[in-house]
C-alpha cells in the first residue's frame, strides 16, 4: 500500500512556528537562501532589535529585548505572509532579495495604515488610541486578527464613503454628521425615498411620524419603489453592498413593524428612532418620545440621576450586557472580561440617551459619556492590566461598584 501524500501546504497549517522562521528555514534548505544573506538578516535582525526595545521601553532591560524580539519576528512574519499570501518560495525570494528591516517596516506601515482606518461606523474626528500604543498591542497579534480587523474597518471607510453619497444627494452637510452612526443615514435616505413623497429630505421627528402613518395606511406606494430603483442605479457600484443591506433591514424588520397595528404610532417611533437619523430634532419633536420614552428610562436607570450610577449603565451598555446602576465586584469582572473579548462601544450609549433620555438631560448626558468614554475604553481594554486591578478600581472610582 503506497504511503498518502501530504501536501506542503497541508503541513504548514499546523506548523506553529512564525512564518518567518518557516520562510527563512526553507529558504536556507532550498538553497535560495545562502551563508552571506543568512549572516545578513541575523545581523539587520540584531539592529532591528534595539531599535524596536528602545521604541517601546528601553534596550538595556532583558525583557524588553525579549518582547522586542517577540515583537520583530511578528511584524517580518506578517508583512511577509500578507505578501506572499503564505507561499514560501515566495516569502524565501523575499528575504532573499530584500533586507529584514524593510520586512518589518511594511508590517509596521500595515499597522500604521491599520490605525488611521476608522475603528467603527461613524463619520467625524472620533477619540483613537495613540498610535504608539496600538502598536504595541498589534505588533503581538496574528495575521489572522489583522486580516479580521482590517475587513471590518473597510468596512467601515467603505459605509462612511456611501453615507457621504447619500447626504450630498439629499443635500445633508458632512458637518451635520459628525459622530453619527452612519448607517442610520443611509437607511433614511432609503426609508424617504421609499415613501414616495418629494421634496426628498432627511425627517424630523415629526415627518417621520408621518412617513410611518402614511406608509402604514397604504403601504409602499409605486412611485416610492421606482425612485428607490431609479436612486439604486445612480448609487456608484461599489457603495451598492452597503445600501442593500440597509434596504434589507428595511424590508425584513422595519416594514413588519410598521404594518403591526397592535404597535400604537408613539411606541413604533420610539421602536424605530434610533435606527434613523433625522434632522432638527427640537422641542415640539421631544413630546413625540417623552412619554413613551420616560418608563424605559426611569426603569433602567432606577431613577438615579447621580452621574456614578449613570455611568454604570453607561458601561454595561458598551459592554453590550444587561444596564443596571449598581454592579457587584463579581459582574463589574464579568463586565471587563465581556469588553475585552467583544469590545467596548461608544455608539450603543449614544443611541440609548437619544431614544430613551428625558430630552432636557440629553445634551449634559452625551457630554458626561463622551468624556468619559475615551478614559474608560483605555483603562479597561488595557491587556497589560492581566490581574484586572487598574480597571476594577477605575469603576469603582468612577460607577457604582459594590
């Protein structure tokens, strides 16, 4: 019986070495790689070296050559599998006929141009890590998270560039969106043209009430879906994912809701605002959602208004678990944990105060979040911080931790 052949492809998927290391051992084993050129990338490897401990700490600490070390490989190893698309005869000709230090400077120009991407659907100068300490997070990480991260953050740039299309049609200044999850634009735009009624504009509170009660009576109207078909064929191709999927959340979610009599007209609007974004909101707007709003938020917040007991539901919410204004030690660990796995958001908060805040409080409460967001998304995301000390002590300075 003839033995199976294993591809060595196959062989490299369970290989736990850094794709370096594989690359360079094969290069040497496949003669690409000779004596002179091995001496070379030791030596530019050792220079590498120093200059990466000192960025990040100081060269003359072991464990600061030590994780340097950890750090270098990993930034040769991603620019080389990145580029190579993991062939090693080609990362081989690589090392070969290029030095090592240009290999980790593209790993560090992929993390740099990494960070400059937007880290979440919405459109302004948001709060950003500092760039040296992004890398010293992501100059540890697999390729396999860069490649994760760098999808989702296309992703984002890719959402942002449509929204942009969409309120130059509409007229909507880029100004006016500063912060705004971009995506409810977007699914406005499409909601208006839905409805068939021109001049085609962003809604207040009030005319989305309307566009709800008209379409609830009568449904789509023809002329809506032939300017939404018209809309779609201006719409450059590459923004078309984005506008589908809005559409799509439409159709499947909103329009069933809308057509649901059971659902009184105050309770959809609420149900629906946050997902919209809408223009002029202003007192004779905020009647439209007091009343309805007012028991959500008075049973969340247990009608504390003292900013500690706030800024625990504020967390929790970011954290995407249940909101409460107290936290036990055990679930204020729980909540860090969760944050650091899934992540912590600043974009679920805004919506919460928007759709369900008494309208008198909301501008104070956006402020407290938005300056207490960016401290709170460093301390606790910090993986330097293993034992959770730094961060539980953050909460309970700052939330109500019992």
């Amino acid at each position: 019986m003839s033995e199976p052949v294993v591809d060595r492809q196959q062989i490299t998927l369970f290989d736990q070495r850094p794709f370096f290391e594989r690359a360079l051992v094969h290069g040497v084993q496949s003669g690409v790689i000779d004596r002179d050129r091995l001496t070379s990338i030791v030596n530019d490897g050792a220079k590498g070296l120093l200059q990466i401990a000192d960025f990040f700490g100081t060269q003359y600490l072991r464990p600061n050559i030590e994780e340097a070390r950890t750090r270098i490989i990993s930034l040769v190893s991603l620019f080389l599998e990145e580029s190579s698309s993991g062939d090693l005869d080609q990362a081989a000709r690589s090392l070969r006929d290029n030095s090592f230090l240009s290999h980790s400077r593209g790993g560090s120009e992929m993390l740099k141009k990494l960070w400059a991407m937007p880290e979440d659907a919405s459109y302004g100068i948001l709060a950003k890590p500092p760039q040296k300490e992004f890398l010293a997070e992501w100059s540890l990480r697999s390729l396999r998270d860069y490649r994760q991260e760098l999808a989702q953050r296309q992703d984002h740039q890719l959402s942002i560039s449509a929204t942009l299309w969409f309120a130059k049609r509409l007229a909507l200044p880029a100004a006016d969106l500063s912060t705004v999850a971009v995506d409810s634009v977007v699914r406005s735009a499409l909601l208006v043209h839905l409805h068939g009624k021109e001049p085609l504009a962003i809604p207040t509170a009030s005319g989305l009430l309307q566009i709800l009660d008209a379409i609830r009576e009568k449904g789509v109207p023809g002329k809506g879906r032939r300017l939404l078909a018209d809309l779609l064929r201006e719409l450059p191709e590459s923004y078309l994912p984005v506008a589908q999927r809005e559409l799509r959340r439409i159709e499947t979610e909103d329009l069933p809701r809308i057509a649901d009599r059971s659902r009184p007209l105050p309770q959809l609007l609420q149900e629906l605002e946050p997902l919209y974004y809408l223009r002029d909101f202003g007192p004779e707007d905020a009647g439209l959602f007091e009343a309805a709003a007012c028991a959500d938020w008075q049973r969340i917040t247990a009608g504390k208004t003292d900013d500690s007991s706030l800024l625990t539901v504020f967390v929790c919410l970011a954290a995407d678990i249940p909101a409460k204004p107290v936290l036990g030690r055990a679930a204020a660990r729980a909540l860090i944990v969760k944050a650091r796995r899934d992540g912590f958001k600043r974009l679920p908060v805004l919506g919460f105060i928007h759709a369900l805040a008494p309208y008198s409080m909301q501008d104070d409460l956006e402020t407290l979040w938005k300056e207490f967001f960016p401290e709170a998304q460093t301390v606790l995301l910090d993986a330097a911080d293993t034992t959770l000390t730094d961060a539980l002590d953050f909460l309970r300075e700052n939330c109500n931790v019992v």
